[in-house]
C-alpha cells in the first residue's frame, strides 16, 4: 500500500513537472522575438533538471540521468523551434563558402552546448533527489 501510494504522489509531480516545462515554453515562444530573456534562460538552465531530480526520486530511474535527458531535450526544443519559425518567416540567406574545418566548429559546438547544458543538469537532477529527502528527513531528539 505504501508503494501504491508512492506512485499515486510521484506520477502527480510528474503531471506537474509537464504542466510547468509546457507553459515555461510557452513563454520562451511568445518572449522570442526580442530574444530570451535572462531570467527565462536560468529558469530553463537551472530550475528544470532540479524539478525533474525532485520528480523522479521515488522512481528507479537516476534522478541525474533525468536531469541530462531534461536539459539536453530543453536545450534541442529552445533553440530549434524558434530558429525554425524565423526561417519560415524570412528566406534564408545562400549558404556561405567555407573552408573544411567550419564544418568541424559547428560539431565542437554542439558538444560544448550538450556538456553546457548536460553536465550542470545532470547535477542538478541528482540534487533534486537528495535535498527534498534530506530535508524531510527529522532530527530524532531523545
């Protein structure tokens, strides 16, 4: 029965947790035109893979791996999408000739964007699942 109603609590967070990651990018759409603003960006960079450690510490899934799923999944949604609907709205401008290695720069950065985003995330997610416990947990006073 406790188990039951562990999955009862843990599913609503996570109901929750899409609720919040939806509206927040709701936000980061109608906001983008003037670009995002800062307080916006923390809140995707910071405040999501903690939200997703916090709900699934009572899953068997590691609370960090969430975390990095979260934020690289966050960081695929928020750059693309708004790129996308620019490029729809205006012809893109001819492709630029350029030498080999441009190629290359554009992987390396997508790495250096995947551990930007990945490894604080995966922190945060772990985080997440031990501070709420440690938090409830009370000093036994004898």
């Amino acid at each position: 029965m406790r188990q039951l109603w562990r999955d009862i609590v843990s599913h609503r967070r996570t109901v929750w947790f899409g609720a919040f990651w939806f509206s927040l990018l709701t936000v980061t759409a109608l906001t983008w035109d003037r670009g995002i603003p800062p307080w916006l960006f923390f809140i995707h960079l910071l405040a999501l893979p903690f939200l997703a450690g916090v709900t699934t510490r009572d899953f068997r899934l590691n609370s960090g791996i969430a975390g990095f799923l979260v934020s690289l999944v966050n960081l695929f949604i928020v750059t693309t999408v708004p790129m996308s609907r620019l490029s729809l709205v205006a012809s893109p401008p001819p492709p630029p000739v350029e030498p080999v290695f441009a190629g290359w720069a554009g992987v390396l950065e997508v790495f250096e964007f995947v551990v930007l985003m990945g490894v604080p995330g995966y922190l945060l997610g772990l985080l997440g699942a031990w501070l709420p416990g440690r938090l409830a947990k009370k000093p036994t006073g004898q």
